[in-house]
C-alpha cells in the first residue's frame, strides 16, 4: 500500500470509530434520556424546580445585583451589564442553550462563564472573574435562569466540530488509576450504584448547580474534575480546552433537554 493510501485508509478507519463511539456514548432514544434530576428523591427535585426553596437562588440574586452594578465603584452606570444588555430577562433570554459556543475575538470555543468574562475585560475593561469564584458563578447561574425549561441547542458551527469530536473521543477514553471511562460510568452502568451513588447519565443541563456535599453553587467544569478525581486521574485544570471539549461533547449528547439551571444534586 502506498504511504498517502496507507494514510487515508487509517483516517477513514478512525473515523469509523469515531463515530461509532460517539452514537455508542449517545442517547439517541429521548425517551431514554434523563436528567440527573430524575434520580433525586421528592424533597430534592422540589427543591430544584421551586426557586422559593432553591438554595442556588442566593447565587441568582447576587448575580442580579452584579448586572446591575457598575465595573467601577463610582463610575458611571454605563459599565454595568445591564447598561449595555438591558433586562436580562429578555436579552439573555435562551443564550445558556447554546454554550458552549465559538468566540470571534478568541477564535476558540468558549463556555458562558467564559463569555461572560469576555465581556469584562473587553466591554467592562477589568480583570476577569476568578474561574469558580463567586461573583462568576452568581452571574453565570443569573444568566443560565434566563432560559431555565428552554432545550439545550448546541450551535451548528463547523468550527466547533473537531473540538466535539475531541470531547466524544475523550468520553470513550480511560482514565486514572481506576481506568473506567466517562462512557463505562456514564452510558453503561447508570443508574445503578457506585458506593452510595445513583451513576446519573451525566447531562449537563443542570449547570451551575447547587451540591449539598459542595454547601455550595458548582460549574460543569467543577463536576466533571470530581469525576476524574474519583477515578484518580490528574483532573484537567479548570478553563483547560479538554474540559471545554467535554463540555461540547455533552451539550451536544443533551441537545433537546430542557435546561434546569440552577439545578440541586445531593
Ligand atoms: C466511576 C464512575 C464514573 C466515571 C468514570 C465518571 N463519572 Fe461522572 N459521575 C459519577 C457519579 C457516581 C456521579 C453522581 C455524582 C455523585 O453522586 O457523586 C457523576 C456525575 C457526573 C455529572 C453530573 C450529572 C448531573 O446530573 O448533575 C457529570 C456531568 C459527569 N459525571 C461527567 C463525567 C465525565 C465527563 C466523566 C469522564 C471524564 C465522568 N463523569 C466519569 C461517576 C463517574
Ligand atoms: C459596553 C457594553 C457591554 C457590557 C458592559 C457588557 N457586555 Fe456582554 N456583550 C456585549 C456585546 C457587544 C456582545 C456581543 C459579542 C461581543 O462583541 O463581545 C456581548 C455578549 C454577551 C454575551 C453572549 C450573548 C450571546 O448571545 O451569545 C453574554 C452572556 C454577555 N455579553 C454577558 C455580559 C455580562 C454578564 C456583563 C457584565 C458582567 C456584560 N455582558 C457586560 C456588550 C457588553
């Protein structure tokens, strides 16, 4: 065999596999498709969709406040979110369900607590919210509400596909000591137990979510390092592109879901 057919038969192979394991790792029944939520006893899934009881709602509310405040103490109003987005109600309306998505300044994918941090260095010009710090996290939970029961719907962009290609690939991977993929956890064992733990299905609709082991509001990102913790592996740092390629990869295993956020989990 020639080096150039040598080479294009592997790639046609490589993608066979490719992409029988991303419809293997991929719902494709919406009916079998659930929330982690669905998982949870009564009181907690009250306590999610209730926002009077919900204690990610804290988060909500100083994300409410920071939209409308000013970058700078003492400036004029006109660095605030709001001043340049208005009521978020309306314009943030249905933008958590198409995240994570291609930035035209950072030609890289970006996910909403990035964009969101986008907009406070080029349109607030202040240093960006810490990742995982609050004051991201109650924006980010602020804005994700906006389109709370809205379908998660993954944008069509061709300069997102090999970053989803890169996350499906990274799903079906073993990982850590423990060397169990996100696929053997996630697709074939759950909702059966690990420990004292239901293995939810891993949808990303929830997110940022209220944890009771955190006593605290988590990102996405901040859920998939504990799972590679649990398996032992170095978790990616957050913000690195292989988290963010998981991200894609699950926005898009999710697409049609209906966005829960701010989600409970125990
Ligand atoms: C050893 C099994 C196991 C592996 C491997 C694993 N997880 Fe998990 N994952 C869990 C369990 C169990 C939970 C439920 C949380 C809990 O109660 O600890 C969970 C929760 C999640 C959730 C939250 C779902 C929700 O409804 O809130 C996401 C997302 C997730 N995992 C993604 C991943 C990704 C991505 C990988 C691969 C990098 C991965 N997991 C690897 C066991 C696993
Ligand atoms: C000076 C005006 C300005 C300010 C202040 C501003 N933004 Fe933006 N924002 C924009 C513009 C313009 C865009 C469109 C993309 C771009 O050019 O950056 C945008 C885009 C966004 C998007 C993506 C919307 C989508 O449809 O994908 C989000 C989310 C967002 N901003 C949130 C915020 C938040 C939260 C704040 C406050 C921390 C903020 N913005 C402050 C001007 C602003």
């Amino acid at each position: 065999m020639t080096r150039g057919l040598r080479n294009l038969v592997i790639s046609a192979l490589a993608c066979v596999v490719l992409t029988v394991s991303a419809s293997d790792a991929r719902h494709t029944d919406a009916q079998a498709r659930r929330s982690g939520a669905t998982y949870m006893s009564r009181s907690l899934q009250a306590m999610q969709s209730d926002p009077a009881i919900n204690p990610a709602m804290l988060w909500v509310k100083q994300g409410e406040e920071l939209w409308r405040a000013s970058a700078q103490a003492g400036d004029q109003a006109s660095s605030s979110c709001s001043a340049c987005h208005g009521d978020a109600s309306l314009s943030m309306q249905g933008v958590a369900t198409r995240y994570p998505a291609f930035d035209e300044g950072l030609q890289h994918p970006v996910n909403l607590a990035q964009r969101v941090n986008q907009c406070r260095i080029k349109h607030q010009k202040r240093e960006p919210w810490r990742l995982e710090g609050t004051e991201l996290l109650a924006v980010e939970s602020y804005v994700a509400f906006q389109s709370r029961g809205m379908p998660v719907k993954p944008v069509q962009d061709d300069r997102l596909k090999s970053f989803v290609q890169r996350g499906a690939q990274r799903y079906g991977q073993r990982l850590g000591q423990i060397n169990l993929s996100c696929a053997q956890c996630h697709d074939e064992r759950a909702g059966l137990r690990l420990g004292g733990n239901l293995i939810p299905q891993a949808h990303p609709t929830g997110y940022p979510l209220y944890r009771l082991e955190w006593q605290s509001v988590g990102s996405l990102q901040r859920r998939i390092r504990n799972c590679m913790t649990g398996v032992r592996a170095q978790p990616f740092p957050l913000g690195a592109t292989e988290l963010l390629e998981l991200e894609l990869f699950l926005a898009d295993r999710s697409a049609g879901m209906p966005l829960e956020a701010p989600g409970v989990r125990p």
